[in-house]
C-alpha cells in the first residue's frame, strides 16, 4: 500500500472513531443531576437514546432510580418500567413522564396491563414508589427520578421503556411498526452490578 493511502485511510479511522465517540455518549460520563443525586450504577439502554442510573439499598431493597432519555422533544412522553412477571409491555409497572399543556412536568405511575390500551391510565404499581418526579432540561432531555421499594428478591429484573406522541394530556401509541425499535426497547437490569454500563439484551 503507497504511503498517501495509508495516511488516507489512517485519517479516515481517526475521523470515524472520533465522531462514532461523541454520538455512543455512555452513561458513565453523565454526572450534573438536577436533583443532585450521584448515582453510582447505570447502564446504556440499547435504544431509544435511554440511560438508567441507580443506587441500590440491600439492606432495604430501595432503588433509587434516574431514567434518563436525549434526542426528545417536551411533546413526547416517556416511560421506563420494570416488568416482574414477564418480559415484554404487557405487565409493565411503569413510570410515566411528560410535559402537560399547563407546560408542568407531570410524572405518574401506570401498570400496563395489556396491548389493547389507548393510553396511559394512572394507577398504583405492584411495588412502592415515592420521590417521583420528572424534568425537561436543555431543551431536549427528560427525566424520571424515583425512589422504588422492591420485593428483596427483584434484585435481576426485567425491564422494559418507551417513548411516544401526546394527544393533549394523554399519551397515545408509540410507534408499533415491526421494524422500529420502539419494539426493541426490552432487556434485563441487575440492581446489585454497581459496575453496569453495558446494554442490556
Ligand atoms: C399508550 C400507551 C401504549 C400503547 C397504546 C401501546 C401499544 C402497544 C402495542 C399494540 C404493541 C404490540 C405491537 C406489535 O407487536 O405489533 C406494543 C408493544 C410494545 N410496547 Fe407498548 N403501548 C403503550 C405503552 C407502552 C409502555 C408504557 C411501554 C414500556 C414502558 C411499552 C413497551 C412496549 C414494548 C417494549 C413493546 C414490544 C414488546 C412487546 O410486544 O411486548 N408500551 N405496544
Ligand atoms: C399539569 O400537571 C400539574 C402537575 O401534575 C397539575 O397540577 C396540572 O393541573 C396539570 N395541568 C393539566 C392541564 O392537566
Ligand atoms: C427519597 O430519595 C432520597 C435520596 O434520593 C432517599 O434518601 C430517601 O430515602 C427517599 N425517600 C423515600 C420516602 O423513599
Ligand atoms: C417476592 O416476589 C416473589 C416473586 O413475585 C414472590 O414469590 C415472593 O413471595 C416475594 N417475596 C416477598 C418477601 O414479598
């Protein structure tokens, strides 16, 4: 191979890498929460630009939880939930999130309890939750924080999150089409790896 190639090809790797870095933004860089919390565990979500941050009590079994989602805009929701007794939407015990027309972040709890849902209706979830909030920052990433109170032997669950269009203060069907990854959006997490950043499935 004559030198200019190589050069060539060399720049060319340097280049890619350089912007393949900047747009695979990882978990573990992102520190500055809103609520100031440090969270000392997280994992990349393998799509729909998500990140999950955590601390996990063992002696309580309370997970604190920050759901962090970029590339958004304030007239989507989103959702991040664990599932406990299966590994898709349906059974989903979700935290759902989005800017209201009053322009107030409103943050709720929604159990999933089938494909024939037109929205997300606020109910109790099968474990407790308490310090829910939600914000929009930067113009284009929202947020979920939450503290949950966890059965002590959901340490390795599944884990399953959206994001979607508004019809006013309700959110409607995220994108359903089989080749989106908004079907994807499905995997595991271990609350008890303070040393998780890799996806998940
Ligand atoms: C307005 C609310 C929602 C509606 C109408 C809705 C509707 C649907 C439908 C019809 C499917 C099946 C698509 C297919 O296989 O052809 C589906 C799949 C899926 N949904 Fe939802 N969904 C909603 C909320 C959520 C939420 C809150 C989550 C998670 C936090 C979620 C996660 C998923 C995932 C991961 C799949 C693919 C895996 C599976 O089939 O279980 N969805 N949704
Ligand atoms: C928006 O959400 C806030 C906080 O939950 C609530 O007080 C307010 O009534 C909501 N506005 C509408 C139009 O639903
Ligand atoms: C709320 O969150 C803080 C820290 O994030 C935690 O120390 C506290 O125990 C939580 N409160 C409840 C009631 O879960
Ligand atoms: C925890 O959840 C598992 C599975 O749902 C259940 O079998 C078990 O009885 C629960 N344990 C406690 C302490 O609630």
């Amino acid at each position: 191979m004559g030198k200019p190639l190589t050069t060539l090809l060399l720049f060319s790797c340097v280049l890619f890498s350089l912007c393949a870095s900047s747009f695979a933004q990882t978990c573990r860089s992102y520190t500055g929460f809103s609520n100031n919390n440090v969270y000392s565990s997280c994992q990349d979500l393998p799509v729909l630009n998500s990140y999950l941050h955590w601390n996990y009590d063992q002696s309580t079994s309370k997970v604190d939880i920050a759901y962090r989602v970029t590339r958004t805009s304030s007239s989507r929701w989103i959702s991040w939930a664990l599932n406990p007794t299966g590994q898709g939407m349906v059974g989903a015990q979700a935290l759902v999130a989005f800017q209201n027309t009053s322009g107030v972040m409103r943050a709720y709890t929604s159990p999933v309890p089938n494909y024939q849902i037109s929205t997300l209706t606020e109910g109790s979830l099968s474990f407790a939750v308490s310090n829910l909030s939600a914000t929009f920052e930067n113009g284009n990433e929202m947020f979920i924080f939450a503290t949950l109170t966890l059965n002590s032997s959901m340490t390795t669950v599944n884990q399953v999150w959206q994001e979607g269009p508004l019809n006013g203060n309700a959110p409607s069907s995220h994108d359903t089409t089989s080749s989106s990854n908004n079907l994807r959006s499905t995997g595991t997490v271990n609350f008890l790896d303070v040393t998780a950043t890799a996806p998940s499935s």
